[in-house]
C-alpha cells in the first residue's frame, strides 16, 4: 500500500526494500509521486518483485516484473477472485486478521451492521464481539492504545457462525470473514 491516509497502515516507504514481492494496483507511482518512486526503484534493484495491475501500459508497468493489462471496471472482479484463491489454499495471515482486521467481528444479518457488545448486554456501543477459541464464548472488543478496536488475545475464531438473541430475536450471526468467504 502506498497510500499514506491516517486510515491505513502500512509499511514507510524505507522499509519496501524488505518486501519480496510488491503489487501496484492502478498506481503509475514513477510519474505521479517520484517522492516514493525512488523507495520503490531501490526494493526493485534488490531483487523484489514488482507485479503492476493496471487498465493502460504506464511507465511504472515498463519496470514491473509483471504487468497485468485488466479491462476498466473489472478490478473487483480480479480481487475477489484473489480473495478466494488465498482463502482456498489458506494463505492468509490469520494472527494479523484478528489483531487489524474486522474478520473476527461479528455481523448482524438483519442490518449488515457489526454486532456491538451492548447488542448483547457485555458492554458499551463501542465494542464489537467475536467468538473466543479459547475461553469457547463471546468476548467484546477493547480498544488499544491508538483507539482502534482489538481483543485480548489472537484466539479468536475469524469464520464462525452464531446464534445470538438481539432486540428479543435470535439471529444467526456470522464473523465478517465469513461474509466475505461466502
């Protein structure tokens, strides 16, 4: 990722040339933003593979290792279909789903809203719940040191379905990762 928004987080640019492979996804980095074309050129000239996805031949797809030509409006198409070759052979990185994703939360069907811990009467509005492995229950999310909502521990089932009673129903709900398998 090179966006640089608060609301992502990804490595500093200084640290590309630690990568083995690097994706550009509709980004001509070497003509839009030269300031982070160089961190890329370095990762590059040491040996880190460079796959560019993009609608057009652009000068950042003339260095790539690989370039992918896509039709325009077909890029979700594309993720999702690598989505679900990494779920398929189980490539993901499940500790770093549960610590900084929303996979282990729960979703409310009804409302394709999260289920908050308040849903169920475990806590505030602001918590979200998921489905402890290890304690074999719910727990609600807590909120770490920058705000983001986390839980105690990596032993959290990330594709799990449950029935839980909201507003005086019982709704079956599913962790996010689930919503997203299906």
């Amino acid at each position: 990722g090179m966006d640089r928004s608060p609301y992502f987080t990804a490595n500093e640019p200084a640290d590309y040339k630690n990568a083995d492979v690097i994706f550009t996804w509709g980004y001509n980095a070497s003509e839009t933003t030269p300031a982070i074309w160089h961190f890329l050129a370095d990762a590059f000239e040491n040996g880190t593979q460079h796959v560019n996805i993009d609608i057009r031949h652009t000068t950042t797809s003339s260095k790539a290792d690989y370039f992918a030509a896509v039709n325009s409006g077909s890029y979700p198409v594309l993720i999702m279909a690598m989505i679900q070759e990494i779920i398929d052979k189980k490539m993901m990185d499940l500790d770093f789903m549960v610590k900084s994703t929303v996979a282990p939360f729960f979703v409310n069907p009804n409302t394709l809203s999260f289920v908050r811990a308040s849903d169920l009467g475990l806590g505030s509005d602001a918590d979200y719940v998921g489905w402890n492995t290890a304690a074999d229950s719910v727990e609600a999310s807590v909120k770490d040191a920058n705000g983001k909502s986390t839980f105690s521990t990596t032993a959290m089932d990330i594709d799990r379905e449950e029935d839980f009673i909201i507003g005086g129903a019982t709704v079956r709900c599913k962790t996010a990762f689930r919503m997203l398998r299906e």
